[in-house]
C-alpha cells in the first residue's frame, strides 16, 4: 500500500503515482471536463486518489466554474417544524438530482439575521438561494436577497421582485368546504385560525366561493390560533349550542384535532353526528384518528422541489411574482351525511 505523505497530497502527487500529468487528473476529477480519456488511465489516477487520501480543493473548483455546486436555504423559524421540513425534502430531491448541495441556515424572523444570513450565502457563491417561511406570509428582504438568483417559498416578497411558490389556498379552502357539501350539509361551522394571516383570508375566501351556488348554505365563521386548543374551544361553542352546525371545517389539522376532542367530550360521533375536515396533511397522527381525518394537503415538498428546480435551471427570473400550487382533498373517514 502506498504510504500517505505527512502534508496534504495535491493533485502533482496524484499524478505522479498515477505516471500522469496534473492536467490529466484534473480532467479525471472533473465531472464536466470533455477530454477522452482511457479507462485504463482513468482507473490509475482513482487508484492514486484513493490511496493518497486525496480531496480536491473546493475553492479552487469554485473559482473554476463560477459556482459552488451549492444551493442555499434561509429558513425564518429557527427549528424544523415538520412543515418545513417537508419543503426541504422536495428541495433537496431536486439540488441532488441536479448534483447540488443544500446549504441551509436559520434566521428567525429578525431582518438582520436574515441579511447576515443571505450575505454568508452569497460570498459561498452559491448557485442560488430559497428564503423559506414556516407559515405563507409576506416577508420584508433585505437587500442582500436581490444579490443572488432567489425565491421565497410559501411565502411572498413584499415588494413583489422575487417570485415564490405558494399554496393555492384559496383553492385550498374551497375544496375543504366543497368536501362537506358534497356529503349533503349545509350549516357548516368554519374555524380559522388568525384573522390577519394571508393563509387564513385566503381559505376563508375560498370557503365563500365555494358556498356560493348553495344559496341555503350557512358559514358560521370563527377566528382562532391555529392551535389545538383554540380548535377545541371554538369547536365545543359551536357544538354547544341548540342549533349546532352538522360540518366543521378547521383551519389545520391541529385544531381538528381540538375539534375531535371537543366532539368527544359532549359525546358526539364523528362523521355521524358531526362531519370534520382538517386542512395540511403534514402531521402523521392524524391517520391513527378515530375515524381517520379528512383534510386538504399543502404542496409543501412540490413547493420545495419546484423552487430549487427552477433555480437549478436558471429559470427563476421567469417565473411570475407568485406561482400558486393545488391544495387537493385527501378524503378519509370524518365526513358523512348530516
């Protein structure tokens, strides 16, 4: 076995145990190199590589191709919520078919984190970069975002220069009390979750379109917090009362699951008694509901993958200031007639 130098081996030393000139093993190592060469050749030079331990030199391949085979990721809550992370996967999905690598920090919601982080990123030389929020929101940039080829994923720039992929949720809310008029109810309690969030005013307008064309439909529309126990709450109101609604469409599925509970503890049954539809599909319990949880599924991953594609492709610049993704129904077992 050939001894390993005491310093760290160069691409001269990889030659040199190959018979070959470095010029040749870079045409080895690079991936993009169009040069011929033998499979005899090419089999020494990655034995002389395996055997010194030898690494190529990132900066130096950088600087060569203009870009760090990197894509890089700011994300504004400072762990993984599994909403984000399911963006993240699609991400990821797409730099590794593309042979990139996610470079991925975390700013919170401060604007100098976030252009601290946008600048670390930059002077990587990253081949782009997706600013990703945990709840669709129009986020302020710093100027650091404009500097780099860039989306923002479910979620939008305020001054509309950077496109982003969002939920259609308007569409999103449409389906979801779509999903219980078509099992026959017609006053349907709407639990949403804070009144101001663009999530909420979307679905809340897509519930309204979807009532529409049922001129004896009812929407009893209530504001909450996203949270379990605001959906339980504002779910045991409603069904407290003499007149309760038959459907209760919630604005995630956390507070769907408040809503299961408060249906538990007055002793109604689910779909029976009362229907309930869930919206964003990205908690896995929810299956092991019983009955299992009707709800509508955000494109998270879709989102992610798309975004980091479009970068990838450099095709960024051509997309429209929002890109809205379907929202679809997935159909379970809370939903049966009134």
């Amino acid at each position: 076995m050939t001894p390993r130098p005491s310093r760290r081996p160069t691409m001269a030393d990889v030659g040199r145990l190959a018979g070959v000139s470095a010029a040749t093993v870079s045409f080895v190592l690079n991936p993009d190199s169009d040069q011929s060469i033998s499979q005899a050749t090419r089999a020494r030079v990655l034995q002389a590589v395996a055997d010194l331990g030898y690494r190529p030199n990132r900066a130096a391949r950088v600087l060569r191709r203009g870009s760090s085979g990197t894509l890089g990721v700011v994300v504004d809550e400072s762990a993984v919520e599994s909403p984000v992370g399911q963006i993240l996967a699609g991400a990821y999905d797409a730099a590794a078919a593309g042979q990139h690598v996610l470079l991925t920090m975390f700013s919170g919601r401060a604007t100098e984190i976030l252009a601290t982080c946008l600048e670390t990123l930059v002077s990587h030389q990253v081949t782009g970069v997706l600013v990703l929020c945990s709840g669709t929101r129009t986020i302020d940039l710093p100027p650091a975002a404009y500097d780099v080829p860039a989306l923002v994923v479910n979620g939008l720039d305020a001054t509309g220069r950077l496109p982003a992929f969002v939920p259609d949720d308007r569409g999103g809310g449409a389906a979801a009390v779509a999903t219980v008029l078509a099992a026959g109810h017609r006053d349907i309690g709407l639990l949403l979750g804070r009144a101001g969030v663009l999530a909420t005013r979307d679905r809340l307008a897509g519930a309204q379109d979807a009532v529409a064309g049922f001129p004896d439909a009812r929407l009893r529309v209530h504001y909450g917090n996203y949270y379990l126990d605001s959906g339980y709450a504002l779910a045991r109101e409603l069904l407290d009362q003499p007149d309760p609604p038959t459907a209760l469409v919630c604005g995630n599925d956390r507070m769907a699951l408040g809503a299961y509970l408060a249906a538990g503890h007055l002793g109604r049954r689910i779909p029976d008694d009362v229907s309930v539809v869930g919206y964003d599909d990205t908690d896995p319990g929810i299956e092991l509901l019983t009955p299992p949880l009707s709800t509508i599924r955000l494109p998270l991953y879709d989102m992610g993958r798309a975004a980091a594609a479009a970068l990838l492709a450099g095709t960024a610049a051509d997309l429209p200031a929002a890109t809205a993704l379907p929202c679809p129904p997935v159909p379970r077992g809370s939903v049966g007639p009134p």
